[in-house]
C-alpha cells in the first residue's frame, strides 16, 4: 500500500497546534481531505483498513461544521487511522 500519511498527519499536526481553527491549510481542511482522500481511497488494499477509511468520512468529511471538540476527537480518530495505515507501506 502506498497511502501517502506524512502529509496528512503533518496537517492534522499544525491544525491541532492551532487550535483546531480549520486554518492548516488554505481553503480548509475539507477541501484537502476531498483531494487526499480521492487518492488514499485507490492506495487501500486491506478490507479492514478500507472499512475504517470509509468510516472516517474522509472523502466527504464535515471538518468545518464540528465543534471544537469535536474537531480534537475527530483529528485524534485519524491520526489513529494512520498510525494503522502507515506499518502497510513498507509491504
């Protein structure tokens, strides 16, 4: 698998550091994710790995909608996610 998680959690890195603003990048976190997201999806090839994606909401994800906390609950849910992904890519 060659899902690309350093981008992705250096972005969910400096949103955390900035207070979960939805300011890491321009246009916001949405926007990112939608592109991302579009390209991870292709990467998956584990079937539990792609479950949990899917249940991530990546591709379609409401970042900018969520509270505060919600935001932190749902950043600490992905950088899971990818802690997951990540050990796949040296297969």
């Amino acid at each position: 698998m060659s899902i690309n998680v350093e981008s992705l959690r250096k972005i969910l890195e400096l949103e955390h550091r900035k207070g979960y603003a939805d300011s890491a990048v321009f246009g916001g976190l949405d926007k990112f994710l939608r592109n991302w997201a579009g390209q991870a999806i292709a990467s998956i090839t584990d079937p539990q790995l792609l479950n949990r994606f899917h249940k991530l909401h990546l591709v379609n994800s409401n970042y900018a909608s969520l509270t505060k906390q919600q935001r932190k609950e749902w950043v600490k849910n992905v950088v899971d996610f990818l802690a997951e992904a990540e050990p796949g890519e040296a297969e």
